[in-house]
C-alpha cells in the first residue's frame, strides 16, 4: 500500500527520463507545460515522480518532445 507522500518508482523513472529529455533541449519546464497543456507545477511533480501521469498524458508529453510514449515507457519494467 503506498500513501500520499510515498512516490512509485515508475513515476520516478517515467519523471527522470522526461526531465533529462527536457534538459537535453534545453527547455525549461515552463516550456514544457506550455507545449503539453501542463502547469509547471505539474511538469515538477512528474519530474520528481510525486504524480501519477494517465497514459494520454504521457502522449502528450511524447508530441511536445517530438517523440513516442514508447520513448519514455521503454526499460521501466524488466
């Protein structure tokens, strides 16, 4: 059972992935939020992985990158 302030480590993984993609572009999450209809405030908490993320999304996320939600699925489950 997880509480409100025990964070999953597939949002972590998911949440790293995007916040090293994001910084490897050089976006700020500002940026981000505006590209995927997003708050910055939620870009950090995905980042940090203290929120879920629906699967529509983490597809929104992948079209402002430019890319797949497979990117940002890939090597999360063994």
């Amino acid at each position: 059972m997880t509480t409100a302030t025990t964070v999953e480590p597939v949002y972590r993984l998911i949440g790293a992935k995007i916040e090293q993609t994001r910084r490897a572009l050089g976006w700020t999450q500002h940026d981000l939020a505006c590209r995927c209809g997003l708050t910055r405030a939620s870009i950090a908490n995905i980042e940090l992985g203290r929120q879920r993320m629906m699967l529509h999304t983490i597809e929104d996320v992948a079209i402002a990158f430019q890319t797949t939600p497979k990117f940002f699925l890939r090597g999360i489950w063994l």
